[in-house]
C-alpha cells in the first residue's frame, strides 16, 4: 500500500514569493523627498511672476501625466513573474525523428515482415533478439518457437518502419546471434494468431474432404502440394508411398503424408525446411481428414434458364461416377475431344480422378428429371489451378458453361487461388467466351494449337475482401447453396 499510494501522489509547484528589497524602498523615499524640495522652490519661484497660476496648473498636468506613463510602462515591462503562476514544466528531451517514410499526419509509415531465425537454445538468447528488433523501432505483434534438437526456430511476426530495409533488419538479427534467417513480407490476414488459424482450416477440412490441400497450403505457407494417388488415371500403379506416421526427406524441405483416399500427398517448401511443429501439425490435419472418412457439403442451387427451364447446379463426388458416365456416352465425339485433348476412348478412365475431392472440386448440373448434364472442375496442380467444362452437345449455347465457370471462379477465389488456367483449343469458341465473360485480366498462350488462357484473380479477391468488409476469407457466391 505504501508504494501505491507514493506512486499516485502528485506534487503541485508553491507560488513564488516576491523578495521584499529594502534599499530599493530607500531610495524611492530620497528621490521622493528631493522631488518635494525641488518642486516647493520652483514653485515659490513662479509663485511671484506675472503668470504663476498658469504656470502652476501646466505643471500639476504634466506631473499627472508622467506619473501615469511611468505606472503604464512598469507594468508592461515588468521581468518578474505573476505571483499566483505555476513553475514551467520540465522540457522533456527530444526523441529521434521518424526521419523519412512519414505519412501526412506526422506518424512514421510501417510495413508487416514475417522472418524466422535459429537461435541457441539458452538463456538470453531471445532477449538479445528482442532487444536488437527494439533498437530498430521494431514491433513484435506475434511470435511462435519451434524446439529443434540444437537450437530453436522464432518465427515472428513484425511491424516495421518501412524506411528500414530488409538487409538491414536480417543483419541486425544476425548480430544479435540469428542464424538462417528467412524473411518476407506479410499483409493483414497474418495478423490472426495461430491457434484461431489451425482451428479454422481445421474446421474448412471437417466440412469438405477437397479442403486438405487448401488447409495444408495455407498452415505451411508458400509450398507446393501434389497428390499422387496409387493408380493412376491410365489403370497402372503410382508406386507411390509413405509410411503412416509420414516422413520428411531431403533435408527436410519435402514432407510425405499418406493420403487417405490412397496414395500419398507431397508438400514441397525448397527455400525453407518444415520444423516438427510443422510437420506435427499437418499430420494432424490429414489424420482428421482419414478418421471423417469421405464428405461433401449437401447443397444445391435451382436455376431457371433463358428458355424456362429449370436446372440444379451442386457439388459431385464419386458417387456420380455412374451418371457421369452415361452422360459421356451421350455427348458427340468433337465434345469430348475438345474436353480431354486425347483420343476418346480415354475419356472415361479420368472420370474416377476428377470425382475425387481429393485433386479437386467438381460441380454438376443436373436437369428437373435427375439427369446430368455439364460438369466443372476446378482441379489443383501443384501451385496453379485449372478449370475444365464439359456440357452435354444439346444443353450448349444456354449459358451453362458461363455459369459453371463464374461458379468455379469463385471456388478459387475462396480457395486463395491468385489464377486460375483453361487448356482448350483455338476452336472452342465457347470456353474462350465464356473466360471473357469473367472480365478478368487474360493471358493467352498458344503452343502446338493447345490454348491456354489465365485469368488473373486479384482484383475479385479484393473486390470480395472490401465487400465483406473483413480480412477473412469470404464465402462466394458460388459456395452458398439452398438446402
């Protein structure tokens, strides 16, 4: 209590009091006294002229009037303080200048920086890293620790002068004893913490089994994931696998789960090698994955077209393998060979890979008697993503494939997908129509007759994001269907 209270006591400065000066006072009597002998003698003097009484009223004026002057003048120039005035503060000593990089409202501007370094696992080793980051006006919004066998991985992440160069910062960490210091720059949707992050992708996976690959990528950051089933498309072994508990190998930058649908899912990260946090976390993600078995959101979209007819549009799974089969059996060979870029007969065999929501997700329409009709795919490939269509030959020219791509779009874009790629041919007029119709950014890139056209995704991310008025992930058009 004792320290409290002396903590919150304020001192309040006394008013000044002003030194009484007696020789000051002396000398204003004597000046006093000799003003009075001058002035009687003056005054007998004219007293006994001829315009004495004038005289004397000029100067009873001018006296009144030097008197008042002088009584002006001392206030106005007085040196000495007011008595009831407060002792000036302290001046407090001058911090450094943000120097440049200052934004309009004098604040000095920052940017986001995510950087890990090794540090000795010992006492202090932290401290000097925090310190160092604190000579540089760094601020520390986030930190985790990955224990490693010698030392300990810190990944940070910082808010920092954007004057300050990135060099910079990793030599000043490098002197404070970081080694392997990876960095790079950050944006808002870093700013949620860890655990809030892996209960969500957690939760996204719980819902949809396609959600693996999404949630591994975005838990482990820039990487590249490939799932390799163990047969392929064409009916022969991948000869791909991996122990249960997974593996990581080539020095530790190549982490093998075992895939749960068969096979294994690779995830690739060259410029920084996976901790045993991270490969922890994602074998925990893919075990919750296996132990759910196969799910897809149950959902659909009734809509009416142009001609008054009404269609479904909703996810497929394996489970329409049989449908889309029959489907297949009706449309003409020129459909399936501008779909698959191959003979026709190998059509069917890549129907079991599409279906997976492993490699993907698929979207099928469905017409009012149950019968399938178009398929989209949004299949992922390492770090891009394609988009394939097919529409059965009489349902074509209707805007179903407009549609299906508009909604395959927004799957990517949910995804976090930065573009998404068509391989077509220079003939299939209505794929190249329907990718303009996106009004999005497109590359076109011809090889052999093969066209592959790009379209660019930034902008309807951030159009979705300032629409949601949120840095989360929003939910697109496309995702949001009517039981």
């Amino acid at each position: 209590m004792t320290d409290m209270t002396e903590a919150n006591t304020t001192t309040y400065a006394k008013p000044a009091r002003r030194h009484h000066h007696w020789r000051r006072d002396l000398v204003e009597l004597a000046a006093l006294f000799t003003a009075v002998a001058v002035a009687d003698a003056v005054a007998n003097t004219i007293a006994h002229g001829p315009d004495g009484p004038y005289l004397l009223v000029v100067s009873a004026v001018v006296l009144v009037a030097t008197a008042t002057f002088h009584t002006w003048w001392a206030r106005r120039h007085s040196h000495a303080p007011p008595a009831s005035a407060p002792a000036p503060a302290p001046t407090p000593p001058p911090r450094p200048g943000p120097g440049p990089g200052v934004g309009d409202g004098g604040e000095q501007r920052t940017v986001l920086w995510r950087m890990r370094t090794t540090v000795r696992d010992e006492p202090g080793s932290l401290a000097a890293l925090c310190g160092a980051l604190a000579e540089l006006r760094v601020d520390i919004l986030t930190l985790q620790t990955h224990p490693l066998a010698e030392g300990t991985v810190d990944e940070f992440l910082l808010r920092a002068p954007e004057p300050l160069p990135s060099a910079e910062l990793t030599r000043r960490v490098a002197v404070a004893g970081g080694t392997r210091t990876w960095i790079e720059r950050a944006d808002a949707h870093d700013l949620v913490d860890t655990p809030a992050r892996v209960l969500g992708l957690a939760t996204r996976t719980a819902l949809d089994a396609a959600e693996l690959p999404l949630a591994l990528r975005q838990l482990l950051g820039r990487c590249t994931i490939h799932s390799v089933p163990a047969v392929s498309a064409t009916g022969r072994p991948s000869g791909r696998t991996a122990p249960v508990e997974g593996a990581l190998e080539q020095g530790d930058t190549v982490m093998l789960l075992r895939d749960p649908y068969g096979g294994v899912i690779t995830v690739e990260r060259a410029y920084l090698p996976f901790t045993p946090t991270e490969f922890a976390r994602a074998r925990a993600l893919v075990e919750l994955d296996a132990r759910l078995g196969p799910r897809i959101p149950r959902g659909q979209d009734v809509l009416t077209l142009p001609e008054g007819e009404e269609i479904t549009v909703r996810r497929a799974d394996p489970g329409d393998l049989k449908a889309a089969r029959a489907m297949h059996d009706r449309c003409s060979d020129r459909t399936l060979g501008l779909r698959y870029h191959g003979p026709v007969a190998d059509a069917d065999r890549y129907l079991n890979h599409l279906l997976s929501p492993r490699f993907g997700r698929t979207l099928a329409v469905e017409t009012a008697s149950g019968r399938l009709v178009a398929l989209g795919h949004l299949l992922w490939d390492g770090d891009e993503t394609e988009v394939a269509l097919l529409v059965e030959d009489d349902w074509q020219r209707r805007g179903i494939g407009s549609e299906l791509l508009r909604r395959l779009v927004g799957l990517a874009v949910d995804a976090g997908c930065a573009s998404v790629y068509a391989v077509t041919q220079a003939s299939n007029s209505g794929m190249v129509a329907a990718m303009r119709g996106l009004n999005l950014p497109l590359d076109y890139q011809i090889e052999e007759g093969t066209l592959v056209i790009t379209a660019r995704l930034q902008s309807l991310s951030a159009h979705r994001r300032d629409a949601a008025g949120t840095t989360a992930p929003a939910v697109p058009h496309s995702d949001r269907h009517r039981p």
